[in-house]
C-alpha cells in the first residue's frame, strides 16, 4: 500500500508542478503582451494567489513523500 501511495503522491505533485509552471508561464506571457516591466511581472508572480496556494499544496505533498519515505 505504501508503494501505491508513495507513487500516487510523486504522481500528484509531477501533475501540480506542470500545472504550476503552465500557470507562471501564461502570467509571464500576459505581462509581456501588456508590455509591463520585469520587476512587475516578477511582484504579480509572487503576489498571485494560486500559485501561491500551489506552492503551499506542492510543499505538503513533499512532506507526506518525505513521511512515506521515512516509514518504509
């Protein structure tokens, strides 16, 4: 059971992980379109909330690997 949850997790964070660099991506794409400068492009990527909530998601996920890992 462990080896199922351990690779549904790896799954789970692989899945996320592109889903977040897609989302980064198309912020970094829009900001260009919109002509805005680096420095604003880079503050609406740390200020977005989804990827920040992504991010907060990723990092449990890693911890339950982590615990998974520990365990076996």
């Amino acid at each position: 059971m462990a080896e199922s949850s351990l690779s549904e997790l790896q799954e789970s964070i692989e899945e996320l992980t592109a889903y977040m660099e897609r989302l980064r991506k198309d912020v970094i794409g829009m900001g260009q379109k919109l002509k805005l400068p680096q420095k604003r492009i880079d503050a609406s990527i740390a200020e977005h909330p989804e990827l920040q909530r992504l991010t907060l998601i990723l990092h449990q996920l890693e911890e339950q690997v982590r615990v998974v890992n520990s365990s076996n």
